[in-house]
C-alpha cells in the first residue's frame, strides 16, 4: 500500500475526451510526470499545424510532453525509463506495444467508454446509440496483449436519454469517466482493486457487439431501413462525422448533406403510403414505418443550421428523392 499521489504517473492520450480525465486529475494533485500524445499535424483548411488538446493542457500546466512517431523505438522507451512510472493511464490514445505498457510498477490501465467486454473497439459511443441502447458505461482496466481485453478494475453504466445524440453523450461520459480514473487511481495506491477476467462479465448465451472504427461510407443513411435505426444511425454518428444522405431532384440535380438531429414518428394505420425516402412535407421524410423529421440540417460546404432555417431559403419539389 502506498499513498497514491506519491505514485509517478505518465499520462497517455490525445482528444478533449482525454483531456477531462487529465485535468481532474492535475486538480486532484496527483503526480504526472509527463504526458505522452500524437505528433503535431496540420489540420484544417489552411492546413496550419496544430498541437492536440493533451499537449495543450499539458503545457499550459508545465508538464513534460512527449510525441513519439513510433511507440516501439529505443529513444521512447529509454524516455520512459527515465522516467520512472510507477503507473500509465491511458484514454483515447494508441494501442501500446508490451514493452510500453508493461512498464510501471502497478502496470498500465485504460479508460475504455463502454461496460466490457461489450463495445470493444474504436467507437463505442457511437455504435451504441446506433443499435438503439437504453444504456452504456465506463470501464476501468488493466491493458494486456489484446485490444480491450485486459482485466476489468471497476465500471459505472450510464443510461443513453431518449433522442440523445453522441455528442451529448460523449460529453457526459467523459466527466463520469475521469471520476472513475481517479477513483482507479486512489484504489491502486491503496492496493484495494480486483482484477475480474472480462469473461466473468459475459451472461450465458449473450452476444458481444463490437465497437470498429466508422468510416465515411458507414456513415450514408438507408431510407430503406426501419424509420428508427435510421434516427438511431443519425444520433450515433451526430455531430461527427455525421450521417449523410442525398437528395436527388426531380431536374437530376444531386445535394450532398449531412442530418445532425432527427425526430422519428411511428406510421399509424391512417397514415398514406410514400415510397421510402420521399418528401411528404417541409422536412419530414418517409420510411418504412414511420417519419423522419430533419431538425438540424448541414450542406456541403456549409454550416449546421436548423431546418427551419433552411426551408427559408430551400423549397422541395414534387419528385425529389433521398437516396
């Protein structure tokens, strides 16, 4: 047993998701070494380089920042040694090989957005909105040789609200996450931790849905689907990268847009029939069974707007289509 904020800690990881974790625990005094984030890269229209959100936190607290290309050479090993961790914690970074997160005395363990086993993988925010969950977590555990497998130290769920986009979440859940990592933290120090196999967590006949990277042509809606998997897919993937569709006119013109937030109405046995992806009126769209209205709305090339305030300049024609 030791105190924890004796406990020399490098930091490893690069978003904003990241960035609440460690600014709680800078705030909580603990002792972070350094930090350990991607390389700087230009971003953006014009290009310009720019420094992720860990190193600008990091220094603007005046701690040391590393930013190996390549996390197996000798220089970035040697740095770390020098070091001397006795723990890593890792959020929203990249997979570590051995020799890095074997290091530290007490190991290395990950913030992982999901209750695992469930959601492993790049995007676990996102794929459960998109499958329609009621509920998610945070996850706490020590990293092995298989991505998001190690063993579990502690998980708080956390329930997805009615029409709550990514975003939103991704915002609650960072905050409920940096709890838990200080929460991890105190609990190595104080050698009050179980390490419970991701396998003691699995219910008999439950399947695992897994978490993978989104691309762009994951992110195209499918009028034909159920009208709620597709206000599912627009929350899951709202405000980035965003679901996108196409509007065919009726004169062969084809608009590329993305749809932030939708509201999803259930057909009713007096409602007409509409071919799947069809305009009935102002910016609600037909599916399968039931309605898509479009709330938030971004052309090409332009900003996210209401879709109010897009109808004030938009006016849809008999024929149009989103394909």
């Amino acid at each position: 047993m030791t105190d924890s904020h004796s406990l020399r800690i490098i930091f490893m990881g690069t978003p904003i998701f990241a960035v609440a974790t460690l600014k709680k625990l800078v705030k909580e005094n603990y002792n972070i070494v350094a930090v350990v984030t991607s390389a700087d890269k230009p971003a953006g229209r014009g290009q310009q380089v720019q420094e992720s959100e860990v190193k600008q936190f990091a220094r603007q607290h005046n701690i040391p920042v590393l930013q190996p290309e390549k996390l197996k050479s000798q220089e970035f090993i040697e740095q770390l040694k020098l070091l001397n961790p006795d723990l890593q914690i890792v959020v929203a970074f990249r997979m570590l090989p051995e020799v890095v997160w074997q290091l530290p005395k007490y190991g290395t363990f990950n913030l992982h957005a999901s209750m695992l086993p469930q959601y492993r993988g790049a995007a676990p925010i996102n794929h459960a909105i998109i499958n329609g969950e009621n509920q998610t977590g945070v996850s706490t555990f020590f990293l092995e040789q298989d991505i998001d497998t190690g063993k579990i130290i502690f998980q708080e769920a956390i329930p997805i609200e009615a029409d709550e986009v990514a975003g939103e979440l991704h915002d609650r859940m960072m905050e409920i996450g940096a709890n838990l990592v200080v929460r991890t933290v105190a609990a190595i120090g104080k050698g009050e931790i179980s390490k419970i196999s991701q396998a003691d967590f699995i219910k008999k006949a439950e399947v695992l849905k897994t978490a993978p990277k989104i691309f762009r042509a994951n992110c195209k809606i499918n009028w034909d689907l159920d009208g709620m998997a597709i206000h599912n897919h627009i929350r899951g993937l709202s405000p980035y990268p965003a679901a996108w569709t196409e509007l065919h006119r009726e004169n062969g013109e084809i608009i590329a847009l993305k749809i932030h937030k939708s509201k999803f109405t259930p057909a009713t046995a007096n409602d007409k029939e509409f071919k799947a992806g069809s305009i009935i009126e102002h910016f609600k769209i037909y599916t399968l069974t039931g309605i898509i209205e479009v709330l938030e709305v971004q052309v090409a090339g332009k900003k996210k707007i209401k879709a109010s305030e897009f109808l004030l300049g938009f006016k849809f024609k008999d024929g149009d289509l989103f394909k």
